[in-house]
C-alpha cells in the first residue's frame, strides 16, 4: 500500500517516488559504521566523549549531532522461542540475547516537527523526506518537543567563527542555537547516491530504497523469522493507519518498540490540533463574555 | 516478579529509563511570556470593554498597563530564540498547523496595535488612528490569551498534549485573573476586581479539574519544582481572591495586595504548567504507560 508524505503533491510533476530506510534490526550486528558515516559525511560535530555504563551504548539517543544511535539491549530472553534451554553452571536456563537497532529520524509521512515549524524551515522534500534549512531556522525550538520520538535537538555547541553573532547583546548568543536532524542524506539524493549510514552498514541491517519496495520486502523477512519462530519479531511504523500516517523509516524490531527508547503509539500532535483551535476559541469567546459580565455592577 | 518500565538490566521494559520525547529546550522567557502575555490580553479585552462603557479610568489603566505588557512579551520571545537575529523569519510564513505561528501573526497585531495606541494617546494625537488602533487591540485580546494554551498542548510532551481540553481554558482564566489584578493594583474598581476574583476562582478550579482528569500523568503537578509552583500559585490566588472580595471595594491597601496576589499566583501557575511539561517529558513511564492503554483499547474495539 503506497502512502503519500504530507505536502509531496506541491511538487506537482516534479515529485519523486518517495524513498526511506528499511531497518532490519534481525542482522544489525551493533558496529556503529552507520553513526560514524553519518557523522562523517555530514560534518557533525563532537559532543562529549562519554561512558554512559548502558551497555555498548555510549552515544545515548538521537539529538542535534547524532542523528543515527545504535541502541544495545542485553535480556533474559532466548532469541527464538524454542530456545528455552540453555543451561547455566548450576543447570538453570538462562537464555541470553543482545538485541541492537539503529535508530534514525522516522521521516513521518504527518510529521509533527514539520507541522509546527513557524519559519517555513523544515520542509518537505520532493522524495518525501523532512529536512531542516539551517539558514532559515532561528531556533525557536518548537519542533523539539512536537516530534513523538524525541528526535530534534537544538545545538548546544558553539557558533563558528564565520557564523559571528551580531554586536547586540540581545541578539548576540555564542551557541549554534539552531536544531538540526538527518536529512536522510538529501545532498546525496540529489545526486543519485544512497545515504551515507545505509552505504556504511556492512549487514544490510539499513536498507535505502523505495518505500513501497522496502515495505514488500520487510513483509517477506517478518514472515521468514515468523516461519523460524523468532521471539517478538515485528514491524514497527510499517502500517499507513498509526498515528503518524506511517514512517519513512520503518524498522523491524525483536521486542517491544519501548524496550528499545521508541514510543508504542505515536501519535503526530497536530491529529487533534483542529479539535483544540475549536477549544481555543471557545475559551478565547468565553473571555470576552466573563470579561463584559464583570462590568455588570458598576465601576465601583 | 512485577516489572517495572524504569527497572534497568535484563529485564527492563524502557531502554535503561531513558526519556522517549525530548524535554523543550524553552527558558524561563517563555512562562513569563505566558504571563506577561495574558496580563496582554486581559487588558485589550477589558480596555474595550471599559471604552464602550465610558469607564475612562479603567481605560487608561488597562491601555498603560496592556502596552507595557505588550512591549515585553516580543522581547521575550525573541530573546529565548537560538537565533534572535533571525526573529523575522517568523514573518515569511502563515501556518495554521503551527500555534507558535498563528500566535506570532496575533502578537505582532495586538502588540503594535497596543503600543501605538498608547503612544497616540500619550501625545493626543490622530484620534481616529488610535480609534482603530484600540478596536484592533480589543479583537487580537483574547485569542492572545488563549492561543498558548493551544501552543503548548500542540507537543508530544504527555502532561500539555493530554490536557489538551483544559490548556486554553487555564490561560484564558489565568489572563482573566492577571489582567484584572494588574489594573487593581494601579487603580482599583469594579470590573477589574471582579474579573480579577473570578478569573482566580476559573483558574483554580480549572487547575483542580485538570489535574484529577490528566490521572497518572498529572501527578507531575504534585512533584518537584511544578508541584512548588502548583502550590505557590494556589496559596497566591486563593489568598488573594478572598481578600479582593472581602476588603477589595473598601480599601485600597487590601485591592492593591490582593492585586499582588493574584498577580503572583498567575505567574507561578504558568511556570508550574511550564515545568510539569519537562518532568513529564523526563520519565518515559508517562509517555509509555497512556499509549500502552490506547493500544489496549483498540485492540479490544477491533
């Protein structure tokens, strides 16, 4: 089932089929060639070397630098669900996986970031990707908490010196103070090459194409570790009628999407803005009746 | 064994209790916003009101204290930008999926329209010009008092977006209260007094309500600094609401501290609002547990 991104149809003609990643969490072997490739090309900057004591994970979660995480989740569960037998020094079964998936911005087809951005500078591009024009951006920081699984970021780092900030001190700031996210590698798009973090990936845990080719594809592999009993496997933002009209990076997960950091139902924020305007304007003409009923009475 | 969603180890069900939404990464310019912004908007609406009734006192209260407030709220918004020189970018656009840009649209009407109305009657000129100037300012009031509501509840953050029915209604009260206290305060009458007392009593109720409505959720608005707030801004309000009504009309001290009651009671209920959203955001429980429960229910409708 083909799903149109929010905003494709202003390209008219001019509109490419849409294109998004497919992450099969099933192989991802936790390498993190995606998170440096991405850093690489796109020229993120350093934020802190840090141990974080959470297993392989050292990066944390997605933000204004890291726009691909690889998230490792070691658990008490056999990988297949046949699997309950291994045994333990003292002959209990202690079954063991490590799960790992590479996390990424999830392109919403209704992206919430996309909806609230006041400048215009968070657009829709013509494959169907969310990206942020960082010389339009002011920092506002209202895309920061509308994005349902936490993804933007604002940079907290410094400006650059040929960024200077201007001589007043009201609008002098020393931070980049802009929010930045994957642009699903938009320049390399352009150019007919495929993104950075998916050329990286030496499993194919990150597969780049076509939606709708990568959603055929997801279909077969779900039902392949189905067939072979896999324990929890199942697709996560494949399905058009979630909160979000479906993702443009959809992931196979082997557990459920809170155990990895990701939301069970998100929803996109502007689902129920229409309702609230009729709220808020209900409230706004309550005002004005309370306001005039105080003048009842008298001026004293 | 009963698992926690903030268990850590082998057994966890959050990846290691890490926040799943991000917290906002507003300053403390934007509650105060909301508040100066209300105490905007209260007065355009009771500045009109006291126009038709030919209340020239009040008028004049509420023009001086409304400008004022209207002066400083774009200040604070520019000023919380990452990018303060790029504030006129808001400009470029319209978007009614966005609150922040209606709400700019409003702002940039009801603030000019303030100040330059304050402005012609301080000098006493071109009558008909700050005639249009006031009505402007009278229409832009209350969606300038209401529209955050809308703003912040427009978020994935759980303890804004699930109160989504309440949120412009506490800051329309809250406005209510703010405005008619502010004009208590520097000169006190009846509208103002009534609007301030029962703008409190709205905005206690409303508060009340939300909390109980929000369950799990709410009880952010009982901890931490929101809980602080919460407090802070019940004690004010009710404290200063009760002496609006009992000495208000009488004397002129009680107007002025119950004025500052409320005052004060309004401001910490917005930073209250303000924080309840960041503690919520922190603890993935309250993003987890409501989604969790929807999923349940669908499954059970389907």
């Amino acid at each position: 089932m083909s799903t149109l991104a929010d905003g494709i149809e202003t390209y008219g003609s001019e509109a490419k089929p849409r294109l998004g990643f497919f992450t099969d969490t099933s192989v991802c072997i936790g390498c993190k060639a995606c998170e440096v490739a991405c850093k690489e090309w796109n020229v993120l900057p350093e934020d802190g070397l840090d141990w974080t004591g959470q297993s392989y994970d050292n990066t944390g979660e997605l933000g204004a630098n890291s726009w691909r995480h690889v998230a490792f989740v070691e658990q008490n569960k056999p990988l297949k669900v046949d699997d309950g037998d291994f045994a333990s020094a003292d002959g209990e079964p202690e079954p063991l996986r490590w799960l790992m998936e590479s996390d990424v911005c999830k392109h919403c087809t209704h992206a919430g970031c996309l909806d609230v951005c006041p400048t215009g500078s968070l657009f829709r591009t013509e494959f169907g990707t969310v990206v942020i024009q960082e010389d339009i951006c002011n920092g506002c920081g209202y895309c920061v908490p509308a994005c349902p699984f936490g993804v933007l970021d604002k940079r907290h780092l410094p400006r650059k010196p040929e960024d200077a900030p201007l001589a007043l001190p009201l609008l002098g700031k020393q931070e980049d103070g802009r929010v930045w996210k994957c642009t699903l590698c938009y320049d390399r798009l352009k150019g007919g090459h495929e993104p950075a973090c998916a050329k990286a990936c030496p499993t194919d845990s990150i597969q780049f194409g076509e939606l709708d080719e990568l959603r055929e594809r997801a279909d077969k592999r779900l039902a392949k570790l189905e067939a072979e009993r896999w324990n929890g496997a199942q697709l996560y933002g494949h399905d058009a009628r979630d909160g979000v009209g479906g993702f443009g990076a959809f992931f196979l997960l082997l557990d459920e999407p809170q155990v990895y950091g990701l939301p069970p139902d998100p929803v996109v924020p502007t689902k129920h803005l229409p309702r609230l305007w009729r709220t808020t304007a209900l409230a706004a003409a309550t005002m004005l009746v309370g306001l005039a009923a105080a003048f009842v009475g008298g001026p004293e | 064994m009963t698992r926690s969603i903030t268990d850590v180890g082998t057994s966890m069900q959050s990846y290691y209790g890490r926040p799943i939404v991000k917290e906002p990464v507003w300053k403390g310019e934007i509650p105060t916003y909301f508040f100066t912004g209300g105490i905007a908007g209260g007065s355009a609406v009771l500045h009109g009101l006291a126009r038709v009734t030919g209340n020239d006192r009040l008028a004049r209260t509420t023009l001086v204290v409304g400008a004022a407030a209207e002066a400083v709220s774009p200040l604070l918004l520019i000023s919380d930008l990452g990018r303060p020189e790029r504030f006129l970018n808001m400009l470029r656009v319209f978007k009614v999926t966005s609150p922040m840009s209606v709400g700019t649209w409003i702002l940039v009407a009801s603030s000019s329209s303030a100040t330059g109305a304050a402005a012609l009657e301080a000098f006493g000129v071109l009558r008909p010009l700050k005639w249009l100037a006031e009505l402007t300012w009278f229409t832009t009031g209350a969606p300038l008092a209401t529209y955050t509501g809308a703003l912040v509840a427009n978020t994935a953050i759980p303890v804004w977006s699930e109160a989504r029915a309440e949120l412009p209604w506490v800051f329309g009260a809250g406005a209510c209260a703010s405005a008619g206290a502010a004009a208590t305060l520097f000169a006190p009458g009846g509208p103002a007094r009534r609007a301030a007392i029962a703008g409190a009593v709205a905005e206690l109720g409303l508060m009340q309500a939300m909390e109980k409505r929000l369950g799990l959720v709410g009880e952010v608005y009982k901890q931490g600094e929101s809980g602080r707030f919460a407090r802070i801004s019940k004690a004010c309000t009710a404290a200063g609401a009760g002496l609006l009504a009992w000495r208000g009309r009488e004397s002129r001290a009680a107007a002025a501290a119950g004025g500052a009651l409320v005052l004060a009671g309004s401001l910490a209920l917005r930073w209250s609002v303000f924080k309840a959203g960041f503690q919520s955001a922190r603890d993935p429980r309250y993003t987890v547990e409501p989604q969790k429960e929807r999923l349940q229910q669908k499954g059970e409708s389907a």
